[in-house]
C-alpha cells in the first residue's frame, strides 16, 4: 500500500469513528427524554407480542404440514387456510388466521394446536362467531345470507379478555363503528363476488351441456 492509499484509508476509518460517535450521542440525547424512551419501550413490547402471536401461527401450521390429513372433500390433503381479518391490524390479522384454522381444522390437527395455543375452545369459537357472521354466500342455498357489523363493545370486551389470556396488548381503538362497517361492506362485496362467480359457472356448465 502507498502513501496515498494508506492515507484514504485513514481517512476513512477517521471518518467511520465520528459517524458512529454522532450516532451514540443522538442515541444518548434521545434517551435522556422520558417521552422517547416510553415510545422505544411500547414498540419493542409491540414487536414482542407480534413476534408471539406469529410464533403460535407457525407452529401450528408447521402441525398442519407435518400430520397429513386427506380432505375428502377437495381430495387433497388439508393446508393451513390463509383466511383473516384484514381489514384490522397485524395482531388481528394473527389472531383471526389462528382461529379459524384451530376452529375448523379436522380433530387431528386440532388437538395438537389446542396443546400450543392457550386458548379454549370456547373462546376460539367466540373468535370466529365474532369475525365470520358478517353477509356471506351460501353455496349450498344459492344466495346471499345478510349478517351484521357487530357493536364495539362487543369487540372491546373480547379483546381485553383475551389481552389476559395471551398477555398481548390489543389496540381496542381500531374496533369502531366505522371500522366495524367497513368489515360488513368488505364482506358483502365478497357474497356479491362470489355469487356472480357462481352464476357465470352455472351458465358456462349449462352452454356446455347444450353442445
């Protein structure tokens, strides 16, 4: 290495050092303000909790994709069901995608899930009565069964129950009327969807039976 190479480097490395002591005052200078470290303390319990719910998702489906059970019905063998309340925040998201798949997995499947998730079953069918009562389309009768928004309170209470039974911080805020009625919308443009799909399979069915 010659002299001017050996002076970059120099340079650099000068330069490196002062970029990571600026960067240790900020940190130092933020964390002297009370209000910084509570907003520091609430994400990372928030990234914990997250990071909680996601860990029953996996293992649970991990119990799906490691004990076959054939689905008579599609005759393929069951999947974890990717089904949840999206229109809500991360944790909802979880939680709901948890549900419904403890809920409506074979008695297999759903033993073993019951052994990881502290939840009872009760309170998982709670879950999905709350979050799948909404307007939907009934294949079997043809037609679109109207369901409800559901109140806030309702949303609340469970919410904070289940606060205690995971130990896992829920934003309550986000279970308002407006919110709630956005779910019942998104879910009555899915009926219609789904009902119209239906109908173009018919026809299609009945055009080929006509050839």
């Amino acid at each position: 290495m010659n002299e001017v190479q050996r002076k970059i480097e120099e340079l650099k490395a000068q330069a490196q050092e002062r970029k990571e002591e600026m960067r240790q005052n900020r940190e130092l200078q933020a964390l002297s303000d009370p209000k910084v470290v509570e907003a520091k303390i609430k994400a990372e319990l928030r990234d914990e909790e997250i990071a909680k719910l996601r860990n029953y998702v996996e293992q649970c489906q991990h119990i799906v994709e490691s004990v076959p059970v054939y689905d008579t019905r599609t005759r393929t063998q069951r999947k974890w069901n990717k089904s949840a309340a999206y229109q809500f925040d991360t944790a909802v998201q979880l939680l709901t995608n948890l549900a419904n798949n403890m809920q409506y997995s074979p008695m297999e499947h759903k033993e073993l899930m019951f052994n990881v998730v502290p939840l009872s079953v009760s309170t998982v069918e709670q879950i999905t009565s709350m979050f799948n009562r909404n307007t939907r389309y009934s294949n079997i009768q043809d037609e679109i069964l109207k369901g409800t928004a559901g109140s806030e309170d309702e949303y609340k209470d469970m919410f904070r129950y289940l606060t205690l039974q995971l130990n896992v911080e829920f934003n309550l805020d986000q279970f308002d009327k407006e919110r709630l009625d956005y779910h019942e919308k998104v879910a009555v443009a899915r009926a219609e969807k789904m009902q119209a799909q239906h109908e173009e399979a018919k026809e299609l069915h009945q055009q080929s039976l006509s050839l």
